[in-house]
C-alpha cells in the first residue's frame, strides 16, 4: 500500500475487499455492513493494519461510517489497483469469491 508492505489477516483482508468491490461498483463506495453488537472490532482492526501505507496516518478518515450502518474506503476508485488473478488463487473461499467481482486486473495502491 502506497510501496508499503503490510500484513493484513484474512478477516480484515476480506473486509477490505468488500470495500473495493463496493468502491468499484460505484454508489460512492458505500456498502451497508451490519455488525452484531461487539463485533465492531473488525473495522478498528483492518484501520490499524492500514494505517502505516495511509499518507494521513488516519484510519478513521479512511474507512468512514455515516452513522446508519454504511461504510466505505474514502478514495477514488481509480486510486485502487488490485492482481485479481492472485486474489481469485487465494486459499480463503471468501476472498476468491470476492475476486472474481472484481473488474479486470488487480494489486492494491491507496494515496
């Protein structure tokens, strides 16, 4: 991410993919994520995984919640670079699913 190696887990991998597929279908990248009470976790853990390849440093400016269940990354779709045919090799059934809706070729790159 922006020339930066960073190691994400698949459950916070995943949920970055929901992320760009949502960005990539338009809508202005919002998704509706309802998340049983407690599980909130899961967005704070994919921010601070991301948090040192963001040039703000600020993980909360980059995945945003309208307060009403929506969420998105905020960036510009064509800031999103991603190898899908990695991806649709990935061992998680998830992810591989997730790949293949995705557009065209894929390695991801954030400003």
């Amino acid at each position: 991410m922006n020339g930066v190696k960073i190691k994400v887990p698949d459950a916070s991998f995943e949920l970055l993919l929901e992320f760009v597929v949502a960005l990539k279908e338009g809508h202005g990248g919002w998704m509706t994520k309802v998340v049983d009470a407690g599980k909130y976790p899961i967005f704070d853990h994919l921010r601070k995984a991301l948090i040192v390849g963001l040039s703000e440093k600020d993980g909360l400016k980059f995945i945003e919640n309208d307060g009403a269940k929506h969420y998105r990354i905020s960036t510009h779709p064509d800031f999103v670079t991603y190898n899908r045919d990695n991806l649709l090799r990935h061992p998680d059934a998830p992810i591989r699913a997730l790949a293949g809706s995705l557009p065209g070729r894929l390695s991801l790159r954030f400003p």
